[in-house]
C-alpha cells in the first residue's frame, strides 16, 4: 500500500525542473494530446456574445471573424487568438512584468527586478487607468479579456497548450492589465535602447571636434522621411556642441561601461506609391517591419468585420484590433521611429537613500515595494525608488549587468500614460485621410512612422509620437538630476512632428532614417538607419506605373546600397598590389560583384568579411579604451577612405611602422580571403546561403520547437534584411482600389501548437520570398462560400 | 501453468484494459483515479481466490493500455509533435508512458490482493 501511495506521489510531482512525469506521459490527457493538429473545442455555445459570431477559417488556417456588432467581434478576437496562441500572449504578459519567476524555478530574479525597476509594470497600470476613461478603448479590451476566458475556461489539463505541460502551471485568467503589458512589452523592444553613457564617455574623451566627426548627426547622403520646406539650416541637428554641463567633474570617466544590446540594423521598411506611379492608379502600399523572430511568431493573421469596420492584417496576440493592416478604403503600415526616448539622470542621493538633491535643496526620496512571487520559494521583496525623472533602476546592491548606471534615474516616454490601442481600434475603422489622421495623432509611445494610402488616391506618412522638446544635446549625454533645468516637460506638438502628404513625386517611404532633414527647426537625435532608405529612393524614384509584381521584387531586393557604394573605393585600393593567385582571381571577380546577397552568391561573403576586417584594423583604438564602446556607423569610415587615406585611425596601434587606408584595406583582403575559405570548408561552399542561414528559436529556447539555420538570402544593409535572427517578419503589399488586392507572408503560421500542421507552415515560402494572395471577404457569406472550416460563438 | 490458470490471467489482463480505458473518459477525475477500481479487482481476485499473477498482470495490462493509447493518439493525429523530436524521443515517451501505466496498475493490483490476503506479510514485490 505504502509503495503504491509513494509512486503514485513520485509520478504527481515535479522534481528538477521536469514536468510531472504521470500526468505529462499519461496518453488520455499528456503530452501526445498534443498532438492534435487543431484545438479539439468547437461549436462553442453558452458565451456572452449578444448574436452568433461566424469564424470562417481559410486553407492557411487564418481566422475571419464576422461578428454583428463590435463587442462580440473583440470577445470573438480574443476567444480565437487563444485558441491558438493562448501560452504565447500568456508568457509575454508575463515577462513584461516581470513575474518569470512565479512559473520558473530559478535564475529570472534578476530579470524579473529590472523589468519592475525599468517601470513596466508600474507604466502598464498607469496606461491602464487612461484606457479606463476612454469607453471605446476599455470596452474593445474588456471584450477581449472575456473571449480569452471564455476560452481558457474550457481548457482542462488535457488541452492545456504544451508549453503549460511542461513547466507545469496552470493557465491563469486574462486581464485587461495583461493586454496593456503586451503592447508595453512591444514598446519595450521598439524604444528600449540608449546609448547615453557610451556618448558620455566619448564626448569626453574626444572632445567636440573629433566627437561631431565620427558620431555626427545628420550627415549628407542621407533621405529623409520629410523635406522640410523652406525652413532654415538648424544647426544644432548637424553639430552637437558639448554642453557645458558635461565635465570630467559631471562625471569620472574611465569606469563607465555599457551593456550592448541593441541591434541597430531592428529596423523596417515601409513605403508608399501614389496613382501616377502605379499601373492601376491607385496608391499602392508595402510594409515589412523587422523584428526577431520568435516561435510562435510574432504576427497572427485575422480578418476583424462588423458593422461599420472590414479589416484584414497582423494582430499582436494579447491585443485587441489589427496592428499592420488594410480595409476597404485606406492601408496603413508602421516603421520604428527610432527616436531616443530613453534618458539617464545623474543623482546625488543620501546614503540611507532617503533624500535626493533638487536644485540645491535635500528633497524626500520616494520608494515602492515590488513583490515578485517566486515559485516554490518566499516572495521577493525589492524597493525601486522614484524620482521626479523617473525610477531609479539600479541602486543599492542591484547594480545590473555593469555598476555605472546605479543611481541615475530613467526618464522614458513609455512611463508616460498612453492610450495605443485606441490608435489601432480607430485605424481599423478609418476610412479616409481625416480618419487616419485623427486615430493616430494621440499615438505616443513608441515612436513610429506610420504610412498611408487610401483609395481616393492620399498617400500620407507620419513621424508619430512623443517626443520631447529638448534644447541641443539634451538626452544624448546623461544629464544632471540634481537641477530642473536639465527636466524636459513639453513634446512637440502633433502638427510640428514630420509629416508628409500627397508630394508631388508622388512616393513616401521610411525605413528608419532620419525623419527630417536638418531643416526641421527642432533639435532631436535617435538611432537612424540610412542604406535602406537610400537603397529604397533609388529604385522607387526609377519605378514607373509600378504593380504588385513590381513590389514584391522591390521588397524582397538584395542589393545592399552601401556595399554597392564602397565597394569601387576599395578595389581603387588595391591596384597594383601583390596578390596570390588564387587572391588575384577574387578580387578580379570582385570587379563585377553588383553588391547583391542573393541565395547562391559567390562574392557577398567575401567582402563582408573584408569590410568587417577594415572596420576591425581601423578602429582598434576603440577597444582599448577604458569603457565599452561602439565604433563610428560605416558611413564615416566610407568618408575617411575616400577622402583621408592618412587618417590617424588607420594606423594599427600595435605595429611599429605607420599604416594608411590601403595598407589597411590590403592586409583585410588578404584576410578576408582565408577566412572565406576556412568557412567555406566548414559550411559546403562560399555562397552567401550557407553563411546567412535564419533562425526562428522557440521562446523557451527549445530548440526542437524553434526552425533552425535555414539558409537564406538577404542581408541587414539591404531591404530584404533577413539576417540570423531578425528580419522583415510580416511582408505586405497592399493594392487600393474598388476592392483592395493585398498579398503578405509571416514566417511562422497560425498556430501556437508546435503539433500543428500550422505551427511553422509558412517558414519555407516566406524564406524562398513567396507572397500568399491574402482573402479579404466582403462579406461573411461570400466567406463561407471560400473557405471550408468554420466555427460559431452563440 | 495449467490453462486454467492461464486462461484466469487473460481474462483478468482483459478486465483490467476495460478498466484503465473506461475509467479515462472522464476528464474531471484525477488522472490517477484507475489505481482505485484496479485496486478493488485485486480484492476480488483474492476473494474469488483465483490463481492470478497479481504484479505481472497488473503491469503487462497497463504497458500494453497506456503504449497502445499513446500510440493510437500519436497515429490518430498528424502526430507532428513527436515528429519534431525525432524517433528516439518518441519512442521513449511511448516507452515511458508504457512504463508508468505499468508500474501504477501492476502495484495496484498488488496491493489491493495482498492487503486482503496476509494483513501481516510485507509487501514485497
């Protein structure tokens, strides 16, 4: 009897971090229920909608929901988002706010106590409370929340999604807050990057001169999102003076470090052609933001109908409405702003930290408790303390990966309450250029370039968001937290802000470059992009009566701008030099590379090993400072070999005689040459496939669950900017006209299930750069009619 | 082993497959609710006296029942899932369910003979 108890005990519970070994192997409800390709639970009844909602389901799994009003559309979006991503939005909600620990074990403490200490959860409520008072917004949301219970309170252990059964935690209810944690957490990835401390130190260090020189602002071959018209040259946007502040004695260089994070190629292309340049003439728009790639993925297809609103793109499971999309009349897409939102404050505090200096008065240092449940263990109890600025994110003990940015306070416009799901609820209803205009000019956080079209023939993109009103270098260097001066309390206002309507070359576009050129009267600065851009005014500037085939070329181009205008300097570089055969025959084939990184080209991985070598031997003199830093963007590198062969850079700190450009550019060739080989060796040939191969991990990093190493075109400099990780992660082309024709590809699928035939379905037409024609219905027969699956909520 | 013998055995082993499936329909009750009816036959086995090799029938029923359902699941769908982890894993968790099936029914069985048989013997298997 004892044994029998004892076992049954054993295989109930979880030990090292393994599922519970009964439960997960039991066939009746374990792991192999997973396997069911589709949610076993349809022809739902008993729910709270008010009139049956239809969900039609096409051959590629997308759901199109045709409800009779909005409340029971949202309840319906919700229910069938859980359906199938229910684990996904449930454990992004979660490490948003920094509960990872409540369902693992151990080693997310620390993860956790920065998201609390960066303020997302703190800011999720506060937006929350905004959304409250709006009726559209909370009543969209509370709809959502219901139709994600509905769902959840079906599921017994049997149907739990598999990631539950391994961690073992149950589902637990949605809430409003947790659709606000979701959109905060894109915010997060979007805006979440600064680099205030490593310009800091470099300001310091090089001084105004030599700091404008190899970390300017704006520099001349760039295409801005806007030409500003007729304003005058603001020079503070071209050359940033030091502020007087920044001393040695503002801040004791030599110690400050700064954990590299960011990706700056994360970026995204979106780009819009009025009538007189398509072959239809009405506006063409495409959009292909870049994200890392996740499974699930990031994107879930649905079409959203009711009356009043026919909507059809990618939702953000967790979310309510269509976040990239189009609808009868208008098509909108979004880029990442860029803009840096993100600004450190230099305190002084107190050593019991119960007082903070504000303009030469000792002011009451304001905390909270944050109470970060762990699983198995006590509560962790961590006091974050609140500035006028902001929170101060690491203080005391936690000093982070790296101990410079204790007590400085954070200052981010995503801690301002702001209400973007009534951006999103507002666009999937617009049906003109007022309309698209009115959803978004209370957008806030993070900063976006939203692009339109609609089919009265607008094209329109905004600059869009809160960004502060700052005087020249404000919030590119950490500031002083000790004086109000140094506080910024204005935004520019929503007409100030870049924009761009129906110009008379009848193009827009942005893919993070810079939003203005530096006519725009106000100072700003971000982390801006520019090869894309230039890549993408090239060719639309030569596209005449363009079509969807047209675009997606375009879309799926390989040319990178900046290889193409490096590449002739470098091989001037080269004549005459001694090479070896087999040297001589790649640089002769060199000669004719078009900078394209095409699946099976010879030549892309040589040169960028090249460039990378160049880049290395020229700016070795940054890793021998005393802090991490980032070296110069590739353009001022470009300038210095077309123009200053001499430049002291050049020259390789650790030898003895005194390098210049071509030496420099000479020894990375040859480099560059054996490296190639070597990897050649390694992967099956020199072709740029084997090299740039793709991955999709699984968010719990199983790696069985993820898509592995797929060889792929593209490269970050070229608007296909599919590199290992990250890349165009919703593809969209979207024709206007009496009806809109729209075409679009995710890598990943509907599904969250990875026992699903939908799980991972579009990886290998998204990667070999097919377009699927996407269904937009008119109407929910002519829905039923064209589809072959289909659920009803009553 | 006499037929008779043999023939008791097989036809508590098909008693016991009727049990493990039947008691499963029901997704409310635990998942470790079989052990009880299995239990229970194993108290009429002692009171009927019959000649029944208690652990080994227990066990080879509930290998067989719980391999067999999760064979039957892994075919009956695209069986995607154990797909993506090649066939050793597979295997072993068709083998590892076979295994605990086995184990909880074969010790049920056990115990529910022995606790009526010798209230004083040890258990021991």
């Amino acid at each position: 009897m004892i044994a029998l108890i004892i076992l049954t005990y054993a295989l109930a519970m979880s030990f090292f971090g393994m599922p519970p070994l009964g439960k997960f192997l039991d066939p009746f409800i374990g792991v192999v229920q997973n396997e069911a390709a589709d949610s076993s639970l349809k022809g739902i009844s008993k729910y709270s909608v008010t009139a049956p909602v239809n969900v039609f389901y096409d051959n590629r799994g997308v759901p199109h929901i045709f409800a009779e009003n909005t409340e029971d559309l949202y309840f319906a979006q919700g229910y069938v988002t859980a359906s199938l991503r229910l684990w996904q939005m449930d454990f992004i909600s979660y490490a948003a706010a920094g509960r990872l620990s409540e369902i693992v074990n151990e080693g997310l403490l620390d993860y956790d106590r920065t998201q609390r200490r960066i303020g997302m959860l703190e800011s999720a409520k506060s937006a929350l409370a905004l959304m409250q008072q709006d009726t559209t917004t909370i009543n969209a949301i509370r709809a959502y929340t219901k139709g994600v219970n509905a769902y959840i309170s079906q599921l017994g252990y049997r149907q739990w999604p598999l990631e539950y059964k391994v961690l073992n935690y149950p589902p637990e209810p949605w809430t409003e807050l947790k659709t606000v944690l979701v959109m905060k957490n894109m915010g997060n990835m979007l805006s979440g990057y600064e680099e205030d401390f490593n310009m800091t130190n470099l300001m310091l260090l090089m001084g105004e001169q030599q700091f404008n020189k190899y970390f300017p602002g704006i520099v001349p071959d760039i295409s801005p999102i806007v030409k500003e018209k007729g304003g005058r040259p603001n020079p503070a946007l071209a050359f940033e003076k030091k502020p007087t502040y920044l001393n040695s004695a503002f801040v004791s260089s030599g110690t400050l470090l700064n954990a590299n994070t960011w990706n700056p190629q994360l970026g995204s292309n979106s780009w819009v052609l009025s009538g007189k340049k398509t072959k239809t003439g009405y506006p063409i728009l495409c959009n292909d933001p870049h994200l890392n790639f996740s499974m699930p993925a990031i994107w879930l297809e649905m079409q959203l109908s009711a009356p009043g609103m026919n909507v059809y793109g990618v939702c953000v499971p967790g979310s309510p409405a269509v976040i990239i999309g189009f609808n009868e009349h208008i098509a909108w897409g979004i880029t990442n702003g860029c803009d840096d939102v993100k600004d450190w404050y230099k305190l002084k505090i107190t050593n019991d930290y119960r007082k903070y200096e504000m303009d030469g008065q000792w002011i009451n240092l304001p905390y909270r408790i944050e109470v970060i449940k762990r699983r198995n263990r006590a509560p962790f109890y961590d006091t974050v303390y609140q500035t006028i600025q902001g929170p101060v994110v690491y203080s005391g003990s936690f000093t982070g990966s790296n101990g410079t940015h204790a007590n400085h306070a954070l200052r981010w416009s995503l801690h301002i309450p702001s209400n973007e799901v009534l951006t999103y609820i507002k666009l999937n209803r617009a049906q003109n250029y007022q309309d698209y205009r009115d959803a978004i000019k209370n957008y806030s956080c993070p900063v976006l370039n939203f692009s339109y079209a609609d089919k009265a023939g607008n094209i329109a993109v905004n600059h869009q968001g809160a960004i502060a009103v700052k005087w020249p270098g404000q919030g590119r260097f950490v500031l002083d937290g000790t004086t109000r001066e140094h506080l910024y309390t204005a935004n520019i206002p929503s007409d100030s802000l870049p924009q761009e309507h129906n110009p008379a070359d009848g193009i827009l576009f942005s893919a993070n470059q810079h939003p203005t050129d530096n006519n725009y009267p106000y100072y700003y600065n971000g982390y801006y992009a520019e090869n894309r851009a230039n890549r993408i005014r090239q060719l639309l500037e030569h596209t005449d009566s363009a079509n969807v085939q047209s675009m997606m070329k375009m879309q799926l181009d390989n040319v990178s701008y900046f290889s193409a205008e490096t590449l002739p300097v470098l091989l001037q570089y080269m004549q005459g030099r001694q090479l070896s055969v087999q040297g001589q025959r790649a640089l002769d084939s060199m000669q004719h590379w078009k900078a394209t990184y095409t699946l099976n080209d010879n030549m892309a991985l040589l040169y960028n090993l090249w460039w990378k070598r160049i880049k290395d031997y020229t700016w070795d003199e940054f890793h021998s400072f005393s802090f991490q830093s980032r070296v110069p963007d590739d353009h001022i590198l470009l300038a210095m070999l077309r123009h200053e062969p001499d430049n002291d850079y050049f020259d390789q700190q650790l030898s003895n005689v005194h390098e210049d450009a071509g030496d420099v550019v000479y020894a990375a060739f040859k480099d560059a040459i054996e490296l190639r080989d070597s990897i050649a060796a390694k992967r099956g040939g020199p072709q740029w496939g084997n090299y740039n191969q793709v991955s999709m991990g699984h968010m719990l990093n199983i790696s069985k669950l993820g898509v592995r190493k797929q060889p792929s075109a593209g490269a970050p400099d070229a608007i296909d900017a599919v590199s290992a990780t990250w890349g165009p992660s919703w593809r969209m082309i979207v024709q206007l006209g009496e009806r809109p024709q729209a075409w679009g590809i995710y890598p990943g699928g509907e599904s969250g299930n990875p026992g699903s035939r939908y799980y991972d379905n579009f990886v290998t037409d998204w990667n070999k750069g097919s377009y699927y024609p996407l269904q937009f219905f008119i109407s929910a027969t002519e829905a039923g009619k064209n589809t072959t699956r289909k659920w009803i909520l009553k | 082993m006499d037929t008779k013998v043999k023939y008791i055995n097989l036809k508590t082993g098909i008693v016991l497959l009727a049990i493990l499936l039947l008691t499963r329909l029901a997704d409310q009750l635990p998942w470790w609710i079989f052990i009880v009816p299995v239990l229970i036959t194993g108290i009429v086995i002692t009171w009927r006296k019959w000649p029944v090799n208690c652990f080994w029938v227990g066990f080879l029923s509930g290998f067989i029942a719980w391999t067999s359902a999760s064979i039957y699941f892994h075919l009956r769908s695209d069986g995607r899932l154990l797909d993506r982890f090649g066939i050793l894993a597979g295997m072993i968790i068709v083998a590892g369910s076979g295994l605990v099936g086995g184990l909880m029914t074969g010790l049920a069985l056990y115990t529910g003979k022995s606790i009526t048989t010798n209230r004083e013997a040890h258990l021991t298997l």
